[in-house]
C-alpha cells in the first residue's frame, strides 16, 4: 500500500450522478459488493498516454457490450468518461498510465451498480515485456472452440472481473519460466491470453483467431488490423494452431496497456519476429 502511495495511484467513484476522487486508501466499495463477493462485474484497463485516454471510445463500447451480456445495470458512457476523466487530471505527460474502470452489479438487482476507476503508472516489466518481448507457453482452457458461442451463461466476449483462471494461468506460466499464456480450446485452437489477444504474421497477412471461440474481441487487435488493412498489410480472422503460431514469422500479444508484445519463446523454443514489430508497433501509434 506504501508503495502505491508513492506512485500517486489514484481512485475516483460515481456516486449520486457525480465523479468524486478520492484517497488511494479510503473504502469506496461496500463490504457486501457483488463485485468483490462474487466476481459479478465487468472491467476496462485504458492506457493513458500524455495525459490523455486516446482509446477511451474502443473501451467504452466494449464497457457496454459486457454489461448487456451480463444483465448488468451501466450508469452510461457519461459517467465513465467523468470518472475516468477525474482521475487523469493533471497526470503527469511524461508517465504512462494504467487506468482500470470497475463496473459492479453494486448490492443486487435494483440497487445502484458500482463505478469506480482506478490510476496507477504502467508496470516497469509490463514496459520490459513490451520492449524486449515474452516468453509464452500455451495451455489449455478446458473447453471446446465453439461451446461458449452456444452457452451465454459462460459470458464468452464479457471482459468480467471473474479473472481467478486467468491470474492462476499466469502463475503456472512463471513456474515454467515464462511470461505469458497462449490458451486453447479442447480441440487445439487457439484462443487468446489471460489478459491479451493472440496475433500471428504468416504468408504475408496478419491473423487472430474468431471471437466466436467465446474470445475478447481486442480494442488493440482491431486498432491493428484496421491501421495494417490501410497501410496495406492484409489481414484475416483464422482459427488458428499453436503448430501456426511455431510456423509464423511473427507472433504477438496485443493489449491496451502493454500494446504489441512480441513472443520470443514458444513452448521452450525460441523464435524471431522477420523485424515486423517495429512496423506494428509504427501502426499502432498512427
């Protein structure tokens, strides 16, 4: 908590139809919130970057599309963009910022949901692994490509606080001296990260495997793909095997805050990019 103090992390909270910012260490959720007694919410984490939100709309859409999958009451992009907006104030230009919204279904059904966001500077090994790259390991999900597209209770597509799995996944990753996870699906295909989307260079075009696999839909894959669709890169939505992942030229993580991770160790085996980071990485920042 010390520690977090010292990097000038920052709350806001909506209550009473106004943003109020308030102390990194004072309570602003209550002790029965859905949120932290069962995991039933949903989340954002936007890169700030020069004191701006320059991907906050992407966010904010994917913010809506998760509360609708989860019957989950939304105060409405108002609300978020002022807390966001009270928690960026005056943040430093020259420090990049992990700002995370919660969204919780509050108390229950009928009651108000809970908003909060949360400000801190982007981890000094989240901006090691964006530069020098990640090794990754692939493990699978446990259940079939194409079971959550017909289970909606499965929330396939919602960013939801429920991220237990994921966190241990991450875990298990570091015991095999690795960064990073690639899931996959009973039958091999590739999935996603714990907290990123999987993207491969391979015969000239750029790939990621379908959201009907249940998958995120990436604010910074599409951002990617539409920047490459224009500069001329083609790309495509292809289900995938971590067999293509060892055959790509190139293979990435994409996330908001971390952006375009090259993965430099599969599975044990070292790889190369064919130098196309740079170029992503160029797009990206367009």
């Amino acid at each position: 908590m010390i520690e977090r103090q010292q990097t000038g992390a920052r709350v806001a909270v909506w209550r009473d139809g106004a943003a109020r910012t308030v102390g990194w260490d004072e309570p602003v959720v209550g002790a029965f919130d859905l949120g932290l007694g069962r995991g039933d919410g949903a989340f954002e984490s936007v890169l700030v970057a020069g004191g701006t939100t320059p991907h906050l709309p992407a966010h904010l859409a994917r913010l809506g599309r998760s509360a609708r999958l989860m019957d989950l009451a939304h105060p409405g992009d108002d609300a978020v963009r002022a807390v966001v907006a009270a928690v960026v104030e005056d943040w430093p230009a020259d420090v990049d910022g992990a700002c995370r919204v919660l969204l919780t279904r509050g108390l229950g059904d009928g009651t108000p949901p809970t908003l909060v966001a949360l400000l801190a500077p982007v981890p000094a090994e989240t901006i090691r692994q964006r530069d020098e790259g990640i090794a990754v390991v692939s493990l699978s999900l446990g259940v079939p490509a194409d079971l959550r597209a017909r289970a909606p209770w499965l929330l396939g597509g919602a960013k939801t606080l429920s991220y237990a799995v994921n966190m241990a996944a991450l875990r298990h990753a570091r015991t095999a001296a690795a960064d990073d996870v690639v899931f996959t699906s009973l039958d091999g295909q590739l999935l996603e990260g714990p907290t990123s989307t999987v993207v491969w260079s391979a015969g000239g075009r750029l790939h990621t495997p379908p959201v009907e696999t249940g998958i995120l839909a990436g604010t910074t894959q599409a951002r990617l793909f539409a920047a490459a669709e224009a500069d001329g890169w083609p790309t495509a939505v292809t289900p995938g095997t971590v067999e293509d992942l060892h055959a790509a030229d190139a293979v990435w993580l994409l996330s908001g805050i971390r952006g375009a991770a090259p993965v430099t160790r599969l599975d044990g085996v070292d790889r190369g990019d064919a130098g196309l980071t740079r170029r992503a990485r160029e797009l990206l920042a367009r």
